[in-house]
C-alpha cells in the first residue's frame, strides 16, 4: 500500500497528519513529504507512529519495502 493512499484513507491531509505525528516526535513537513515520496527512509520510531496513526501495518508500506537491486 502506498502511503499516500493509507494517509488519505486515515482521513488526513499531510499538513494534518503532521501536526499529529508532532505531539509525539518532531518532524517537518517536508521530511513528512520526502518520506511520503520514497525520498528517505523514516527511523522505527517515526515509521511505527506514522503507520499507528494511519491505522495500517508498517510491514505494509510500499515506500518502506527492501527493493533487490
């Protein structure tokens, strides 16, 4: 599943769901977007609440999958 479409699902936009990830951890809304993008990969802490908060598996995220190179 792609983040994007969890996040959606969850019923959040991304300026909204940061603002939630940040009354636990910080985290901007660009590093939010480089994460969403495939950019970067977020550390477990981060990875594990924006999955909680999107209420679906992090396991299950595309973006965060090992790719074979």
């Amino acid at each position: 599943m792609k983040l994007r479409d969890a996040r959606e699902a969850a019923g959040y936009t991304q300026e909204s769901l940061v603002l939630k990830i940040n009354a636990y951890t910080k985290c901007t809304l660009r590093h939010y977007q480089n994460i969403e993008y495939g950019l970067t990969i977020p550390n477990i802490v981060l990875g594990l609440l924006i999955a909680k908060l999107c209420g679906i598996d992090a396991n299950d995220i595309d973006e965060w999958k090992i790719r074979d190179t």
